[in-house]
C-alpha cells in the first residue's frame, strides 16, 4: 500500500471543505493535467500532491528481501497570491492532514490502511514565482508505512 500513500493525502485535503473551498477546488494529485503554457495561467491558490519516492527498511524473519517497513516521501506544494494566504493554506493543510489521519471512523477501511504509521513534516523556504506570479512552498511529509 505504501505505493499509493499520495492518495490518502490527497484524499485527506479534499476532506476539509474549508481547504478546498480556499483554493476553488484546485487540489491536484501528481500534477496539473494541462500542458505546460496553459500551467502559467492556473489560477492560484492552488496545492498539488506528489509522491516522492520510497524506500523499503530492513528485513524480516518472513521475507528475506524486503523489510515490514517502508519510508515514504509525500510533498504538497502550495501556492497563493500573497504570502499571508500561503500561511493560511499551510496551516490548513497541516489541519486536514492531521483531522483526516485521526479520524478512525469518517472514511473507509480501505483509505484508513493508507494512513502512515507515523510521519516527519518539514517544509521548504517560503518562495516567489514572478513569471507565475505566485507566493509558493512546499510541505514534505516523510512517512512510515506497511507495504
């Protein structure tokens, strides 16, 4: 399941009716869909989800090649039109992430098997796109998981 850890992130956004209604709907998973002179007139705010790649820790007594534990990266990044709006969406992100993963009864079973185990959250430097333009930055989220 490890593999598709972005989904319930994704999922975890899109459940925060005041998030998504601060971006107009605008969270995307792995990228904007539209080619990329269209992606400078996105409008902002705007998050997308990304997976970043995994790692598979350790061994275990029932399988000699892979370990019961893997490392998964998870960045959001999050655009807005002002740098007050970009803290406002970060920390709405961080709220949704949180309410989701503690909720154990407002989703499915299936999507609940995705919640990490446990996860490090670090963010990057607050920047500025002028060509966009926007304020951007993004949150990465390093998680432990079952595979």
């Amino acid at each position: 399941m490890s593999l598709i850890t972005d989904k319930v992130f994704y999922n975890a956004l899109l459940s925060s009716s005041e998030l998504t209604a601060l971006v107009g709907n605008r969270i995307y998973n792995t990228s904007i869909a539209v080619p990329d002179e269209d992606l400078l007139n996105e409008p902002v705010p705007y998050i997308i989800i990304t997976f970043d790649g995994m790692q598979n820790e350790g061994l275990t007594k029932d399988n000699s090649f892979e370990g019961d534990t893997d490392k998964v990266q998870i960045s959001i990044e999050i655009t807005a039109d002002n740098r007050e709006d970009l803290g406002t969406l970060a920390q709405g992100v961080r709220d949704a992430v949180i309410a989701y993963f503690e909720d154990t009864e407002g989703h499915t079973s299936e999507d609940y098997d995705l919640v990490p185990q446990d996860y490090v959250l670090s963010s990057g430097p607050v920047q500025y796109d002028p060509i966009k333009p926007c304020y951007y930055q993004n949150l990465t989220y390093n998680c432990d998981t079952n595979p």
